[in-house]
C-alpha cells in the first residue's frame, strides 16, 4: 500500500518514537539488572554471580599477597618474600631469602627421587604506581569486587605466583616426596632488568639452575573467542632479544625529534627478513585463525617480506615477528647534564645488534646525539616444542577444557627471564594458566591492574595439574607424561 507524504511522515515518526522507547526501556532494565547485580543470562560470563568469592582460597591468598606494596621506589621485596615464606615454611618446605640491598629473593624446595628439578619461577617486584586519583581501589589495597580482584601485581605478576605457591603446597600435601625435585623461585627486580635477581642467581647461586629439568614461568598467552571458546593458548617457547641504548643530547627538543623520527622509521614495511624460528611458529600458529586470508598470508611469510602493502594487513604483533624494531622512551633530564633517553631494541632471534642499530639508527637520525649501551642482549635461544612438558600442559588444558587448543607462541613484544636461562640450555616455557579475555591482560602497567576471579581460581587449579602431572614423572625422554 502506498501513502502520501503526510502521512508516511507520520508513520516514519511513530517508528521513532516507539523505537527508542523500547530502547530505553531496555537500557533501563539493564541499568536496574546491573544496579542490582543480576545477571542477564546463566553462562561462562555471568557465573561468578552470587558466589562467596572470599571463601575461595586463591582470592583470600591473592588479595593478602597484594596489600605488600613490592614497587621501586615505595615497596619492601623483603616484606613480599617474608610472606610467601611464612605458608612454605608452615607446611615444612625450607626456605631460603638473600637480602641483596634493597631487593631479595627466595627459593624454597621441595625434594624429589629425580634431583634434576621443575622450577617455579616468579618475580616478587611490580610495575611503578603512577596516577593514583585514576585507580578505582588503592592499588595496595587487594579488594575483591566481583567479578575482579583489584592491584598492582594482579596479573603481573603476583596472581602467577599464587598459583605456583598453592600448587607447591598442594602437592607436598599430596606428594610428600614426589617424583621429581620441585625449586619455588621468587626474584627480585624483574621490571627493571632482573640485575639482582635471576641474573644475580645465575651468577651468585649457579647451583639453582645447575639441575634444572624444566622452568615454568610468564610469557604464555591466551586467545579467546568466549569463555567457552578458547581459540588458541599459546605456550612461550621464544622471544625476540632486547638490547637497551641510552641516546644522551643537549636538550630535550633534540631527543624529541630523534623519538618522532624512529616511531616513523622502525616500524616500517621494507627490509623485513623471515626468521627460521618464526616461520616455524607460523606453520602450526595459522591454523588457529578465524579468516581464512590470514591463514593464507601465514602460509607464505616469504610473499610478506616482497609485497609490502600485503605485509600492512597483518596484526601488529605479526608484523612485528618479522622485522628488528626500536622503542623510544620518553626523554629525562640527565644527572650529569643535558637530556637523556632510554631505547629498547628488539631483536629477531637471528639479528645482529650492531647491524641492526646501523640499519635503525642511521646517522642522518642520530646526528649530534651519543649513545651508551647498556648491558648487551644475551645470545638468542628457543626451547624445544616436543618437550615432554609442553604435552603435559596441552593434556591438562585438553582435560579442563575439552579441546585440544595449546600449542608454541614466539613473542614479539616483552621479555621475560627466561631470556636468560636458555643461552644456558635450560629449557624454558612461559605459560599462563589463566583464561582472560585480551582487554583484561592490558591493564598491567596501568591503572586499574585486575584479574577476573573465576580466570584466577580456575588457573590456579589448572596450574596445580600442571605440577603436578610434571613432578610426578622421572622419564626425561618425550614420552607422553
């Protein structure tokens, strides 16, 4: 039927109008649901409603460990350490802490029939604390708000180290002398280079690391569609290498510039290079994405590297595992004068430093600016993707969660410690036993750091499987565990 211009105006105004009514009341019966906190549907997202999350223990643990304030300049090592001590101690597992100035480690060990130990590796120091009229609780505070628990360290790394300590308690509960040999160890300084931590262990304690079978440690990641769609979970098996430089000028406005010209230059689309160890991530990594271009475009990295404008559809941290790139901080005054900025180098496992630097600093950028270089980046090294302990943790999440979903992950854009150990031939893997949805995972560092609980009780019992499974097995060889 057709109508006139009145009139269709007239219908086209009673749409509207019974439309954002309708909106409105359903905004309304939202804002009502959240104000009273009823959830609008039963399912994965909505079942931490109604449950007496203080009675859980990893929360209880969680929320004491993050009212001991363990920052650079404001926090106490010793204190965090003395705590993690005191449950350790009670269940009858020695413990060990070195003062080291102001910092300190712990290690604690649980023997074992096979000496040659699983190591828990953790850091007890945080992220710096900065705005905090922004932080919706005291970031020292450990306030659980459900559906999250709130603090500096909740996910970075204290949550992490819950899990490790529970899981050592749990299995000398249940294991008085397991299998194998299992190492807590909780370092200091992490955030700022690990120079009085696992780097002074290796150097001061070389006994810690000199039976080592295995280092579980931070660096994994997780990919999700939903909470009860895991897309892919990604054990860290390598990294790029980080060189840092210090860039020193007369002033300010010059470093400036110099920061401005690298963000514009480093993270180019020309002279990308295809490195053996990330191209053996790809191969099995693509099967895991959802679009079937990028499946292709992983398929043929070698296509990537000569046709730069395809090389721009990548993701960022794609992008990134193909090419050495240079992160500029911002510019400080200097205690001897003049200005000073930090840069950070990531290097592809294969990239040497100082053809690196030629290629990303050239001299029409570095003009009339010095550098220093600080500590140089260790020699690059990956840990073996058949290891029998990556198994056993593809087993444990196949278990919980009905789907083999985990497999290897390179990682592009952070460093952990395990950096250090497998120069040495100690194998290491970074592994999160938490499912988070990624937005989650980016307030470390910032404010509002949290962690939701049911991702942190979960995790923490998929952590002790872990363990378990581990230090329950002696046979070094790949057989299934």
């Amino acid at each position: 039927m057709r109508y006139g211009l009145v009139e269709r105006r007239r219908r086209a105004v009673a749409r509207i109008a019974l439309y954002s009514s309708l909106m409105l009341v359903g905004g309304a019966v939202l804002a009502a649901r959240h104000l009273l906190h009823l959830p609008v549907a039963r399912g994965p997202e909505t079942d931490w409603f109604g449950v007496d999350w203080n009675a859980k223990l990893p929360v209880r643990v969680l929320s004491q460990y993050l009212r001991v304030d363990t920052t650079a300049a404001t926090g106490d090592e010793l204190a965090a350490a003395l705590w993690l001590s005191t449950p350790l101690e009670a269940a009858g597992i020695p413990v060990h802490i070195e003062r080291v100035g102001k910092h300190a480690n712990l290690w604690a060990e649980l023997p074992g029939d096979d000496p040659d130990a699983l190591v828990l590796l953790s850091h007890l120091d945080v992220e710096p604390v900065a705005d905090l009229a922004e932080w919706e609780h005291a970031p020292f505070a450990g306030v659980v708000d459900p559906p999250y628990i709130h603090g500096r360290g909740s996910f970075d790394m204290k949550s992490y180290t819950v899990a490790q300590l529970l899981a050592l308690l749990e299995l000398k509960a249940r294991h008085p002398r397991p299998r194998r040999s299992v190492v807590l160890i909780a370092t200091a300084g992490e955030e700022s280079g690990s120079d009085f931590g696992t780097r002074w262990l290796l150097h001061r304690h070389p006994e810690l690391f000199g039976r080592v079978f295995v280092v579980l440690t931070e660096g994994g990641i997780v990919e999700a569609r939903s909470l009860d769609n895991i897309k892919y979970w990604g054990i860290e098996v390598g990294q790029k290498r980080f060189a840092e430089l210090l860039a020193c000028a007369p002033s300010r406005e010059r470093l400036t510039q110099l920061g401005q010209d690298i963000v514009s230059f480093s993270f180019r689309s020309t002279g990308l290079e295809v490195d053996p160890e990330v191209r053996r991530f790809w191969e099995g990594y693509r099967s895991s994405r959802d679009l079937d271009d990028l499946r292709q475009m992983l398929a043929d990295p070698d296509r990537l590297v000569r046709d730069p404008a395809r090389f721009l559809d990548l993701p960022g941290y794609l992008k990134s595992m193909l090419r050495n790139e240079v992160v500029p901080f911002p510019p400080e005054p200097s205690p001897g004068g003049g200005w000073q900025m930090r840069l950070l180098v990531h290097l592809l496992p294969s990239a040497d430093l100082a053809a690196a630097r030629r290629e990303l600093l050239p001299p029409w950028m570095t003009a009339g600016v010095s550098f220093a270089e600080r500590t140089p980046p260790p020699s690059s090294a990956i840990s073996p993707v058949d290891h029998v302990v990556v198994r056993a943790i593809q087993d444990e999440i196949e278990r919980k969660y009905g789907r083999r979903v985990a497999g290897p992950y390179f990682l592009p854009w952070s460093a952990t410690d395990s950096r250090f150990l497998r120069p040495l031939g100690i194998a290491a893997y970074g592994f999160t036993p938490f499912l988070l949805f990624s937005p989650e995972t980016q307030r470390m560092g910032h404010t509002n750091e949290k962690i939701s609980l049911p991702g942190l009780t979960q995790g923490v019992d998929l952590y002790s499987h872990v363990v378990e499974r581990i230090a329950m097995v002696t046979d070094k060889s790949r057989q299934q565990p």
